[in-house]
C-alpha cells in the first residue's frame, strides 16, 4: 500500500483516478459488497465546498460517486457518463436505436427517465 498516496483518496480532483488505480490504497476494492445503510454517504472529504458542482450536468457522475449525500443524489438518478448532454442533442434520449436500458444506465437523468 503506498501511504503517501491517501492524501488524494477523498479529494474530488483525483478521486475516479484514485479509485481505478489505486482501489486497496483507498480502500474501494469493487469485491467488497457496500453495506446497506451506508449507500448515501460523502466518500470525499471536500464535497461541502465543491457542493456548486452537483447542479452541473457534466459532473453528475463523479458527484455521485463522490458526494451522493452532499449533491442529494441518493435517489439513484443520475448519469454515469459526462457525455450525456453532448449524446442527447444527438438524440441519444429520444431514438429508437438505444434502448431504455442504455438510456438508464448511461444518461437516466439527462433523459429524464427517473
């Protein structure tokens, strides 16, 4: 385990890329099954100051993952990709092509499928 990494674990610059890289340091190892009364709960320590990004829709996802208490986000609706606002005025929400599904997993929000 490298200590001296921690120190970028809670922050919300460096969080996706700590917990892709770095998931044991950070202690998110994806095997560990969340506990049920722990599912909206601030994983990163600054959320209350970066809480004006939980209204911006290209950083939905990762103030999810991040910050789901702080954003309000425990509902479940969100997107999970950065993408979805550039995607939808392609039309990625109203064609036939992508199935409900895909919309949910990928832009629930941005489609306003929740």
């Amino acid at each position: 385990m490298l200590l001296f990494l921690q120190q970028f674990c809670n922050s919300l610059d460096y969080y996706d890329q700590m917990t892709e890289q770095c998931a044991s340091t950070c202690n998110r190892c994806p095997n560990v099954a969340p506990n049920a009364t722990s599912t909206c709960v601030d994983y990163a320590k600054d959320c209350i100051s970066r809480i004006g990004l939980c209204s911006i829709p290209q950083y939905d996802g990762l103030m999810h993952r991040a910050c789901a208490k702080t954003c309000n986000k425990c509902n479940g609706c969100y997107d999970n990709s950065n993408s979805c606002q550039q995607w939808a005025a392609r039309g990625f929400c109203t064609s036939n092509q992508n199935d409900r599904a895909m919309k949910m997993k990928y832009c629930a929000r941005t489609c306003s499928l929740c």
